[in-house]
C-alpha cells in the first residue's frame, strides 16, 4: 500500500464544476481506471481520497493535486498516470504521477494570475491601489460576519502587466487551512475604493507553495 | 460564441455546470464532417432531464452513425435566460455551444403535459418560428416524441413530426430518410412526404379536423399520401435492440444520478388508470444475460457506483432471483449497489432482497392507489388489504419503522367512503406497528400517505371519464385529512390546479394549441415547479381563446364520440378499453396477462411477445 499525489489541469469548461462536484467526479474517474485503492473503514466506505486545496468555482488551474492510496505496490506511477489520463473528460489534463513530497497541510501561499478588461488610463489608479500600504478589503468570517482586513498583510508578491485589452495581475497570496485568501477578494476591494469594475475576471491558479515559498511537490 | 464570451454569460449564473457540457461520456464530432445535426431538446432543466434514460439511448443511438450528430439541449433556468435574451443570444447545444437554429433537427421529448410551455418557451429561445407554418427552408425540423405523443394534439400546431413508440429503429429510420433527401435537394414539404410514409411517423399538418355545433370533432380528413391511422414502432427483439455501453456522466448534482438498465418493456397487469402499462405493450422482456453484460459494460464505462433496474414493475420480471444473481457475481466485488424501483406489493421479493446486502432500500415505499377493495377492484390494482399489512408487518420486523403509501383521489366512482378508507387503512398499518411485539425498540412508525388527484389519459379504460372538478378534489383533500387522527400518519397532496390543467392538455386536441402560445405569451413555463404555476394566466389564456376548459377535463365523454387520439394506433384496441371501462363501473377485475389473455389487441404488433409463458 502506498499513497500516489496525481497532478491535473482543471481548465476551460471544467472551471464550472465546483470542489464538492469535482470530489464526486474523482470518485467516479476512479472506478473507471479499475485501480486498486484503498477504502476508508466506517459504515459507509469510500475510496481515500484527499484534495491538495479546494479551488473556488469558476476559476482554473494547473497545479491541482490530489492524493490517493494504492493497494498495489507492484503499480508504478506510469501506469497509474496512463489509466488516469484514460478516462479524464477533455477540460482536465493529468500532468503528473508522483510520490508525495510535502504534506498537504503544509501548504502557506498561491500563486494567481488574474485577467480582466482594464481601460490603459484606468492602469496607474489599480497599480497604485495593489501595490500600496494599506488594502483594505472585506472577509466573510466562518460565523458568517465580515471584518476588515488589509490585503496587504497577506499579500506576498503583486505585479501588473497589460496584454491588449486586458491587465494581467499577478499574485502571490496566503492560501492553505489557516489563512486562506480568495483573489476575488482583492478585485472586490479595488471596485470599492477605486470605483474601477473588474467584471469578467478570469482566474488561474499557477501553483502551490509553503511558508518558505518554496513550490508544493 | 468564444470562451470569453461563454465565461461573461455564465458569470453571476447559478449553477453553471448545467451549461458547460465536456462532460465524460458526452460526444463531440467534427460538425463539417457531419450531413445530419440533431438537438435533442429535454423541455425542463439539466437536473431533470439527465436524470431520464430516453435520452441517453436516443443520445447513443444517433451519434453511433457516422453521418450525424447529436447534441443534448436543455431549458435554461431564469438566471440563465434573462442573460440570454439581454444578450440576444439564441439558445445554445450544450457540446458544440452552436445555436440550435442551425441544426437539421430539433427533438423534444414529451415526458409530461406541464412541459408543453417550455417546448414553446425554448423554439423561442432558439429564434425557430413557433408555429410549423411560419417555417422556412432553412428552419430546423422539429419532431416530439416519448409517452405524450400518444396524444399530441394541443402541440399540432408547433410540431412537425411526432415518433410514436420506440425510437431504437424509427429514429435511424427518419435520419437515414432526411440525409437521402437532403442529398437529393428535396424542399421541407417533399421530405415531411417522405417522413409520413415511414412507420411510426405521424405528421400533423397533413391531417384537417372539424368539429361539429356540440364541439366534438366531427371528422378527419388526411392527404391522399399519408395513411388514416398513424401505428407506433416497437422493437420485436429487445435482446438485439441498441442499449447504449456509455452516457454522460453529469458533473453536477442530478435527480437520478447512477447507471440505469432497462429489463423489460410493457405491463402486464392492466391497472386502469395507467397509461403507460397500455402505451408499451406488448409485454417484452430482456433475457438476463444480456441485462447483465450491458449493465455491467455501463458501470465500467461511467463509474457510477449504483445501478437501478428499470421497468414498470420490476417483480414481475420472470427471472429476477437468476438476473440478480449473475449480477451479485460482480457488483458485491466493485461495491455497486443495485437498486430496484417499481416493486409490487403482492410480490415484492422482500426475501430475496434480504439476502442481498448490495440491493440498496432505501425507503419502504408501495402504490396501493386507492383505499377500499372496491375502488381497487375498479381501478383493477389486484392487491389485497391483506397483502399490503403483510408487507408492512415484514418490513417492520426487519427493522423498518417508515413507511410510504402512493394513493389517488378522484377515481371514477370514487365516494367518500372510499376516501375515508385511505385513512383507515393509514390507521391499520400504524396500529400493526404497534402490535407487533418484536418491532423495533425505541422508535415509533412514520406513515406517509402521498395522494395525488387522478387524471384520465389517452389510452386507458378511463379515457372517457370526467375528471373530479377542482373543487371536488379539494373538498375530498379536507374530507381525507379530516379523518387521519394519528400523528404518526403524514399526508401530503397535490395542488388540484395543476392537476386540472394536466387533465385538460391530456386529452386536448388541436384548439388548444392557441391557448398554449397565449399561455406562454403571458409568461406562463415551468408549468410543473409551483413557484412558476400561474393558473390565472392560464384561465386569461383560456379565456382569450374562447376555449371552456372544463369541456375537455370535466366532461363525460360517449363511446361513440371521435377521440383526438383515435387516427393513433398503440395496438391496444378501442374495443378492449370499452370493455374495460364497463367492467370496472360493475366493480369487476381482469386477471393479468400471465393468469389469462384478455386480447387486449397489443399481441398484434408482435406475435413473438407477450408473456404468455
């Protein structure tokens, strides 16, 4: 018995599937690689199945991970790529068979490139408001209140470039179990204190990373 | 429509996963490849309509031949279409994102009558004309089929073939005809000549009908080249029938999610009131080997970790322990459970199933229909008081302490007493909960009793019967809870509005496709789902028509009047229903299939059916 961490793209119409559907479709991908896995015990058993981080609906990925137990030793991480890749709908590429390196729990930050139709005179007043001091925006608390918080404290790398019509925002915030930062937060709090509307957000998660910034494997 | 575009339109939309398709499973073809383009259009939303096995055989079907594709369409749900109209957006197919008005063939099923404003509803949404006689060269054909096609008169106006029966060889029959005449450059009207000639196909706009001064149809007149009576497809050997190996499997939370196989078609017990134990004769069953390898071949190739068995009442498939058996060989190993809808209660295999850990029960749940022997005995359900207090008595001592009761109001013949008795009955299942000695400690009995008002079908004995009026019905709703004294029973009933205007589109005919278009003109759809139910837009649509629609639900019909249904042939003969009907206003039942042939007339579709065996 030993655990594999499959790594997949989430892209293009899968974007529209939410975390607990995605859970329900792992499950069934599963059965139909015919792999040997490992059920949890209980009254209602079920494959072990272990997501790195939940992605918010709507958004895509390239970095997502989830890690599952093998009853076969005798399975190499190929084979197990090969019956995966098999049976994944279009929208979702397994990238990667590997042995897990890093816990999952030990995951800290993400990294997000966020795009959206942006006036060129609008460019300055984003910038000026991501890359200051203070950014203040607004988080659901798990009672279901909201507080203030400034951004910019979890907030670890920002940078904006344009491409034609669109900027292109790239970030690296807090992410994992303890603090977890979703990056519509920040477009919320530009439209607030900037008056600047960032509809039409695409968001792209680029990868996973630990407290000392080094990448999730 | 680009990705971009696709993303703004589903941004704010609840639930987009019913939009996005790629699901696995779901075929995408090179549609310059492709001569013939269909859009199967399920008229309710993506939750329902995956949930439906038709469409996944029709689905599988089609795509199988090289020269079509098919493409599943469902009915937006308000977020989606006020986007859609604000964006002047047609309606789109779900696995190439194309606008269904550029299809060859636009497809609805015709699962029930509360539908029909959707149907329109979405023809509008697509940018088709609505009425089939402002359809140009360039328009879709729009054809309908499933159980309400039997009848399929209020939508004559709006649809321009409907399939009856069985779709498995129809289907690649009216293709097969489009693609040869497509090729030959054929006009709309000289392939609907085409389409008429092959079995099963019926089309409306070759038919005329007059009604006479007391509103009943006077007669039908037809074109020289289209037959007087329309009879329905069936498939002789449903051993060879097309069963797809693969559906898609739907990303999102559906009604009925879990791989389905069918194991026969028809029924052979001859409840009055059903009409689609009539509508699928003559009984046909699968033999198990082949049940097993395709349900088997389904599970490997979707995933799906429950299996159901699908029929009109799965105890009396003749080899259910030797089917469940071979199956048990593999769904114990791969953890699939088996579910089995449909079971009677005078032979519910209560002691099968207890051997069976896969066999997944959920709720105890039977179809009594009605209260008294006597109206039982009316509506021909053959089942005893005391085969329904045994089969609750066992199930209790097996542990259960719910159980769900299917009833009916409103039957011909109906008194109060037999209204009275649904309580009674109620009652007596209670009380043998709590005189058994071994049930279970702790707990007491939930009974839920689940009474919907009857509706006289097409098809049936009772098709000339007048149905309650709503206030009768909502007068025995109070009568009925007015007799439950026990906490421990549960009633739940339905709106009699909305069974009302199921009864009137029921055994509609074409003067009702005008109210219909005015109905959705004032904003009437999802007719089924109570938040959209607007039954004084329905009584403005009535109104506005001229149309009084007590004439159709309300009225006691003679065996000598023409039926709107009557130039449709399902093979049971008018004579047997007649029969039918008169023996059950004498309080007589008719033995099933198995126990006698009463020749109800199906056999002659297929000598090789029927389980006479």
């Amino acid at each position: 018995m030993r655990d594999v961490r499959i790594w997949f793209e989430k892209r293009g119409e899968t974007r529209y599937i939410s975390h607990l559907d995605l859970n329900r479709f792992m499950l069934r991908a599963l059965r139909r690689t015919r792999l040997p896995i490992w059920y949890t015990e209980g009254y209602n058993p079920h494959p072990y199945l272990s997501f790195a981080l939940p992605l918010s609906l709507g958004f895509e990925s390239v970095c997502e991970s989830v890690d599952l137990r093998i009853l076969d030793e005798s399975c190499t991480n190929e084979q197990v790529l090969e019956r995966f890749s098999a049976v994944m709908p279009r929208g979702i590429r397994v990238t990667a068979v590997t042995d897990p390196v890093m816990k999952q729990k030990e995951i800290a930050m993400a990294d997000y490139l966020v795009s959206f139709p942006l006036r060129e005179e609008d460019t300055d007043t984003v910038w000026n408001f991501v890359s200051g001091e203070h950014i203040p925006a607004r988080k659901s608390t798990k009672k279901g209140e909201e507080k203030q918080i400034n951004l910019k404290e979890h907030l670890h790398g920002v940078r904006l470039e344009r491409e034609g019509e669109n900027a292109l925002l790239s970030l690296r915030l807090d992410a994992g179990c303890v603090v977890n930062i979703n990056p519509m937060l920040l477009l919320d709090a530009i439209r607030e204190q900037t008056g600047i509307d960032c509809s039409g957000a695409s968001v792209l998660r680029k990868q996973m990373l630990n407290a000392e910034g080094k990448e999730f494997r | 429509m680009t990705d971009q575009e696709f993303h703004e339109l589903l941004s704010g939309v609840q639930k987009p996963g019913r939009y996005c398709g790629g699901e696995p499973g779901s075929v995408v073809k090179e549609k310059e490849q492709v001569e013939v383009r269909f859009a199967f259009c399920f008229p309710d939303t993506y939750e329902v309509g995956m949930s439906h096995l038709g469409i996944k055989i029709l689905y599988g079907l089609m795509n199988r031949l090289d020269y079509a594709w098919c493409e599943r369409v469902f009915a937006p749900a308000e977020d989606l279409e006020t986007q859609l109209r604000a964006r002047g957006l047609p309606l789109f197919a779900l696995e190439s994102r194309d606008p269904v008005k550029e299809f060859d063939f636009v497809g609805f099923t015709l699962q029930y009558e509360l539908s029909y404003t959707n149907i329109l509803n979405m023809l509008d949404l697509a940018q088709i004309p609505i009425y089939s006689r402002d359809r140009g060269e360039d328009d879709p054909i729009v054809v309908a089929g499933g159980p309400c096609a039997c009848n399929g008169e209020p939508l004559a106006d709006f649809i321009d073939i409907f399939c009856l029966g069985e779709g498995e060889e129809m289907n690649v029959d009216l293709l097969e005809c489009y693609r040869r005449c497509k090729r030959q450059g054929m006009s709309r009207r000289e392939f609907l000549r085409e389409a008429a000639k092959i079995g099963g196909l019926y089309v409306p706009s070759f038919y005329r009908v007059s009604y006479g001064a007391d509103k009943t149809i006077d007669r039908v007149e037809h074109d020289e080249a289209v037959p007087a009576t329309v009879q329905k497809r069936i498939v002789r050997d449903l051993d060879t029938m097309y069963y797809p190996e693969a559906f898609p499997v739907p990303f999102i939370e559906i009604i009925h999610d879990r791989a389905v196989a069918e194991i026969f078609r028809g029924c052979i017990r001859g409840c009055r009131f059903c009409q689609a134990g009539f509508l699928y004769r003559p009984v046909r069953e699968k033999s198990p080997a082949v049940i097993d390898r395709q349900a088997k071949m389904l599970c490997e190739a979707t995933g799906y970790d429950e299996i159901s068995l699908s029929s009109l009442s799965t105890s009396d498939y003749t080899k259910l322990p030797e089917l469940l058996e071979s199956m048990l060989q593999w769904t114990d190993r791969d953890k699939i459970n088996i579910s089995l809808p449909s079971l009677r209660i005078d032979n519910f295999p209560q002691d099968l199933i207890q051997k069976i850990q896969s066999v997944r029960q959920s709720g105890l749940t039977f179809a009594p229909e009605a209260g008294t022997q006597r109206m039982r005995d009316v509506i021909n359900k053959n089942i005893t008081e005391e085969d329904i207090l045994g089969s609750c008595v066992k199930a209790f001592r097996n542990g259960r302490t719910s159980v769900k009761l299917y009833f009916m109001i409103g039957l011909p013949t109906e008194t109060m007493e037999d209204v009275e008795g649904i309580a009674i009955l109620a009652q007596k299942i209670v009380d043998a909960f709590y005189a058994l000695p071994e049930r279970p400690k702790g707990k007491g009995v939930q009974v839920s009793v689940s009474v919907s008002s009857f509706v006289p079908k097409p098809f049936t004995p009772f098709q000339w019967e007048p149905q309650d009026t709503m206030e009768q019905l909502r007068r025995k709703q109070e009568y009925l809870l007015s007799c439950v004294h026990s906490k421990k029973i549960r009633v739940s009933y339905h709106d009699p509005a909305t069974s009302f205007l199921e009864g009137v589109l029921a055994r509609g005919d074409r003067r009702l496709c005008d109210v219909i278009f005015a109905a959705w003109k004032r904003g009437c759809k999802f007719d089924s789902w109570s938040e959209y139910f607007h039954p004084e837009l329905w009584q403005e649509a009535f109104e506005e028509c001229g149309i009084d629609p007590a004439f159709y639900a309300n009225r006691k019909r003679e065996f000598s009047e023409i039926l709107p249904w009557d130039g449709i042939d399902y093979g049971v003969s008018k004579q047997f229903f007649v029969r039918e009907n008169e023996r059950a206003h004498q309080n007589m039942t008719t033995p099933n299939c198995r126990q006698q042939c009463t020749g109800c007339g199906a056999a002659s579709l297929c000598k090789e059916a029927c389980s006479h065996a």
